[in-house]
C-alpha cells in the first residue's frame, strides 16, 4: 500500500515586490547666525541714537507744555491790558512858510497821554520811540521819545519836541499858510500824528516779560496852527496797530 506523500509544514513565502525605495532624510540641524563684534556695536549704537532722540523729543515737548502752562498763569493772573494814548494837546512853537522858497521849518511840542491801567506792570518806554507830524502825506517835523519807566496803575504825560525841515510843494505852502491864518469858519484843518512806541512790560518794575511796539496813528482836527496861538483840539481819531515782538 502506498503511502501518501508527506507535505512539509515549512512553505517558504516569498515576499511582495516592492517598489523603490526612497532615501531617507537626516534630521535638520538647526542653523546658528554668529554674530560679529562689528554688527553687534552697530545695532547697539542705532538702537542708543533712538533712544537718545525719543529722549530728546519727549523732553522737548514737556518744556513746550511747561511754557505754555506758565504762560496761562501768568496771563490769566495778572491780566495785562495794553496802555492806552491821547495826544491832549499842541503847541505851534514856529512854522516858518516863504512862499518864494520851498523850504519849511517847523517844530512842534506834542504832548501824549500814557495811561498804564496795569497793577503790578510797569511799562518801559524803551530808546527809537518817535513822534512824526505830516500835513496832506508829507512830513513836517519829527523827534524822539525819551526813555522811561513808567509804574503801574498811572497816568503820565509826554512832552515831545519835534522839529523838522521839509519840501513842499505849491499847493501845500498854500495850505500852510491857510493853516496859520485860520481856515474858514466852520471848517478845520487836519493834522496827522504818528507815534511810534517801542516797549516793555516789566513785573514789579523788575523782570521784562513781554516786548512789543505800539503804532498810532493820530487824525487831528485843528482850529488853527499859528505860532504862539492857541491850538484847539475840534476832534480826535486813533488807528492802532501793535507789533508783539517776544514773550519773557
């Protein structure tokens, strides 16, 4: 009898076909940035200019707010108000008009009225103050402002002298002339006075804390300007301009 064949238990399996096979890949080494001694000096070199100008910003527009925090006290404390002017009166001291010469000389004494209604600012009328007079837009006679301190809460009177020599023409000599006669009645003959005033507010008398110049313009109405006559104010105007120059 035959006997069956015996298979074996040991079956080799052959493995699936697989397919290429890809590389692999070291893990990434992680890259370090060096540094030199010369980069490292220029980054902290820009970086202490920022600072130094964020510095210097910031200081400056606190010491701006501090100025102008002392400004508003200041003002608003001592409420200062502009002096005020006048011209009270005029003295026709010669007037000297040929009519074969062109030539006139003339010298005047003005006298202005400075009222200073500050308390504690004085006011001090600093050198180059002028006081002009002009007929018809020429001028006659001119003289200076004499310097002074004036206190607060007073009311001064300024005796100005101006003197002049000018050049006229045919038509103004007449005027002049009209003028020193006495223009007709019922009419008036006008004068400008220009007074320009460099000066100062002082705290105290003692500390300048404000500079300006003040400009009139005076449009005087006279009854006459013959030497050694009254001369009557019939009516005033003023224009006043102010040219505020620095603070303290």
């Amino acid at each position: 009898m035959d006997h069956p064949h015996h298979r074996s238990n040991n079956l080799e399996v052959e493995d699936p076909p697989r397919g290429p096979t890809k590389p692999v890949r070291p893990n990434p080494i992680p890259k370090y940035i060096s540094l030199s001694t010369h980069n490292f000096y220029r980054h902290s070199h820009a970086d202490c200019c920022q600072r130094l100008i964020c510095f210097s910003c910031t200081f400056l527009f606190f010491l701006i707010l501090l100025f102008l925090l002392a400004f508003a006290a200041t003002y608003t404390i001592l409420n200062p108000q502009l002096p005020k002017y006048k011209v009270s009166s005029i003295v026709v001291d010669s007037l000297n008009v040929n009519p074969a010469n062109t030539m006139v000389s003339t010298a005047f004494t003005v006298f202005i009225e400075a009222d200073n209604p500050n308390k504690r600012i004085g006011i001090w009328y600093r050198n180059a103050g002028t006081v002009t007079a002009s007929f018809r837009g020429d001028t006659l006679c001119t003289g200076d402002i004499q310097q002074f301190l004036q206190p607060g809460n007073n009311i001064t009177l300024m005796e100005i002298d101006i003197k002049g020599k000018s050049e006229t023409e045919p038509g103004e000599r007449a005027a002049l002339l009209e003028g020193i006669a006495g223009p007709p009645p019922g009419e008036a003959l006008e004068l400008h006075v220009i007074a320009r005033i460099p000066v100062a507010f002082r705290l105290d008398n003692i500390a300048t804390i404000w500079r300006f110049r003040i400009d009139i313009l005076f449009t005087l109405m006279l009854n006459s300007i013959a030497p050694g006559r009254p001369v009557r104010i019939e009516s005033a105007e003023q224009h006043v301009e102010v040219d505020y120059m620095d603070w303290m």
